[in-house]
C-alpha cells in the first residue's frame, strides 16, 4: 500500500503518516510520497529520513500512532 507524510507538523511536532484512502490525508501540495510498503512500521521508517518526529496516523495507522 501506498504511504505518504505530512510535510506540516502537529501542533506536537509530529508528522504524521496517512495511507491514501484516510480522511485526514493533507492535500497534495502539503504531503511527501513515501512509497509502497507492507506494514505502516516500515512507511514510519522510511518518514524518519525526512522528519525526526514522526508518528503514524490514529485513524489509518493505528499500530504505528502513540499517545
């Protein structure tokens, strides 16, 4: 499945990851494709490249979101 990033932080600092089919998904001008993958663990991964911050969404990426 496709992943992308937020290139705007939360109010918190993270930037959050989204699968394409989220509600919360940024517009496209405000979101970094990260590419394909398996799991949302290895789409946090490969956002950590780009941000150091990261966290996945709390509704599409729920395995990958912390409080």
């Amino acid at each position: 499945m496709r992943f992308y990033v937020n290139k705007d932080a939360q109010t918190n600092g993270d930037h959050e990851v989204h699968r394409p089919t989220c509600s919360w998904l940024p517009d496209t001008e405000n979101r970094l494709y990260l590419g394909d993958f398996a799991t949302s663990q290895e789409a946090v991964k490969e956002a950590r490249k780009y941000y150091v911050q990261v966290n996945g969404c709390y509704y599409c990426c729920p395995e990958t979101h912390t409080s």
